[in-house]
C-alpha cells in the first residue's frame, strides 16, 4: 500500500487600502463608493474580490483572491471615472482663439500641422510638466479647457482643447449612458466599445451627430482623452460603436467606468 498525500497550493490574497483624497467622506458615500468600485471589479473580470468599509478609518479595504493585473484593478478603485463628450478645438479654429499667439504651438515644434488637426501636438512624455508650467501663467480661459491623452506604451502623449458650451465643457457625461459593451471584430481582432445612451439623452446625441458629421467628438476620462472618433453619420437611435485600435484593458476599463458611474471622490492607496 501506498500512502500519497497533496499539499495545496496556498491561496495568494492581496491586499489593498484606500481613502478619499481630501476630506472626510459620510459612510454613505463610503459604503456607495465601495458598491460601485465591487461592481467594476466585477464588470472587469476581476470578481474574485473581497471589498470591505473601514469607516471609522475612512478607509476601504480590497482583498483580491488568486492573481490579477494589479495595475488595472487600482485604476478601477482609485479613478474617479468621470467621462465626458467633448468638441475639441482644430488648429485653424485655436489659433483664432488665441489671437495668432503661437508660443503654444511653437513648444511642439511639429515639423507639420494641418489646420484641421485637432491635436495641439504630441512629445514625449519627459516634456510634458514643461507645458503645463507654461499655461499655468497665462490663466484660465472660460472658452477653453486643455487636456492631455492617456499615456501610451511609448510614453508619448499628446494635447487638446476642448471646447465650452454654453458655461459647460462637455456635451454629455457618463450620467447620460445606458450601457456600455466590449465586443471584438471575429475578421481584424480588434476591440471595440458599444454604447447607448438614455431615453432623456437620444435627442441630445442626435442633435450632436447632425451638427458634426465629419467632425471629430473628443471622450474624456478622468481629464483624458481616450479618442477622438469622427462622426459619419446622423445617430438618432442613441446606440453607436467606437472603434479603433484599442487593447482588451482599455475597453473594459472604460466600460466599468461606463456601466457603473463615476465615484463620488477620487481615492488613493494609502497600504
């Protein structure tokens, strides 16, 4: 007779603390942020997870159960998730605003821009606190807002202007999705994101795509833009896809995002 025995493997468990950036929140708002930041976990593919209130810490725990991308899951419980739609400013229609002033323009130093480009410009990402230092002293314009894109895997990032309407940035918010969908083209391998938007907001949507056909629509995150997908036609029906070359993390980080809200404060990992 033989005697054989097994030794389980031991269960890794990783652990993080967060709390609100700034002030006290009430534990309402905690235990709200908790539910949407579980329901991103969740939407992600991360649903092993434990999320717990700490709040006489003012603090939330998460225990991630076995491996998962790390960086990813504290984006999902740090971020704020707010996105925007946005009309972005094109280089002939910038320059306009600004008077021909191009001390902007000129700490790119792009060999060429078109008139209808609606990125400022893209550097690396070593020069970027340059800039920001540059329109910290020439103050704030109400007609504009100023906006980097995410970080790419070649660290370089590019900047646009976003326009105001009608003492607000964004056309539509987060608040205004129904839902949000990750689908992946069978024939390229692409990834890309379905959206609808509610009854209250169709009318809007569609008022937008009629003033804007071969226009672009910047989305924001969190004080990113994401993409900038142009407009090919009339939407009337609220429901739309964006495509482009995304990467399976970004569309359901956005669609997280998307489907659950935007958090009430943003948060930072204290452990």
């Amino acid at each position: 007779m033989l005697a054989m025995s097994f030794t389980n493997k031991a269960t890794k468990k990783n652990i993080i603390v967060i709390q609100p950036v700034g002030n006290t929140i009430s534990s309402t708002t905690l235990s709200e942020s908790a539910r949407i930041i579980s329901n991103r976990l969740k939407d992600f593919g991360i649903d092993k997870t434990e999320v717990t209130v700490i709040p006489e810490n003012n603090q939330i725990k998460i225990i991630e159960v076995n491996d998962s991308d790390t960086i990813m899951a504290k984006k999902l419980i740090t971020n704020q998730g707010r996105i925007e739609f946005c009309k972005p400013y094109n280089i002939e229609d910038l320059r306009n605003l600004l008077k021909n002033d191009n001390r902007l323009f000129n700490l790119f130093n792009e060999e060429t821009v078109y008139d209808s480009d609606i990125k400022i410009g893209c550097i690396p990402l070593s020069k970027k606190e340059k800039i920001n230092e540059y329109l910290n002293t020439t103050g704030n314009d109400k007609k504009c807002r100023y906006v980097w894109s995410n970080v790419s895997d070649s660290a370089e990032v590019c900047m646009y202007a976003l326009k105001s309407e009608f003492d607000k940035e964004s056309l539509l918010t987060g608040n205004d999705l129904d839902s949000v969908k990750v689908n992946r083209n069978k024939s390229s391998k692409y990834w890309y994101i379905d959206f609808s938007f509610k009854k209250t907001a169709i009318k809007v949507w569609s008022d937008i795509t009629k003033q804007n056909i071969g226009n672009s629509i910047a989305i924001v995150v969190d004080d990113h833009v994401i993409c900038s997908p142009v407009i090919n036609t009339i939407i009337e029906s609220g429901k739309c896809s964006i495509t482009g070359t995304f990467s399976e993390q970004e569309v359901k980080l956005f669609a997280a995002f998307g489907n659950y809200g935007e958090l009430p404060v943003s948060f930072c990992v204290v452990k």
